[in-house]
C-alpha cells in the first residue's frame, strides 16, 4: 500500500502515468493487469530470440575463423614437408 509522503501530502508507489486507475473496475485492472503480462512475456521473448541470434551469429564467425585457421595450418605444413623434402 502506498504511504502518504509528509512533505508533499501525494502517496509514494510505482509511477502511473498520466493514466488515473483509481476509477477502473476490478475487472478492467485485472485485464489490463493481464495484457501488460501478455506485452512483457512477448518483449521478453524478443530479447531472448535477439540475444541468441547475436550468439549464433558470434559462433559462425568463430566457425570461419577455425575453418581459415585449419587451412592455414595445412598450407604450413605442406610448406614444411616441401622444405624438407627438397634437403633430402
């Protein structure tokens, strides 16, 4: 329950907005109680898919990188076996 602030005589307690609820039904409150619900889950969900495309986008960089690196390896290595294979 908000508590009156003693300096400005107005409750203290979450920020409405300019929107006034005092005048609502229970079952208007419960409703809209539901569709910010029903918002939040749904903006929760969009982070989440966000967060996880950045990850796997974060992986496929981390794939091709591997993938040059192996190459790189491998080309070393043939130049090596090159090397010692014209001393012999």
């Amino acid at each position: 329950m908000p508590e009156t602030i003693p300096e400005t005589g107005t409750k203290s307690g979450p920020k409405s907005g300019p929107e006034d609820f005092s005048e609502l039904s229970k079952k208007k409150l419960m409703k809209r109680i539901a569709r910010a619900r029903d918002l939040l889950t749904a903006l929760e969900y969009e982070l989440e898919r966000r967060t996880l495309d950045k990850q796997r986008k974060s992986v496929d960089k981390m794939d091709e990188y591997f993938d040059k690196t192996d190459a790189s390896i491998l080309n070393l290595t043939n130049v090596i076996r090159s090397f010692f294979q014209d001393k012999s």
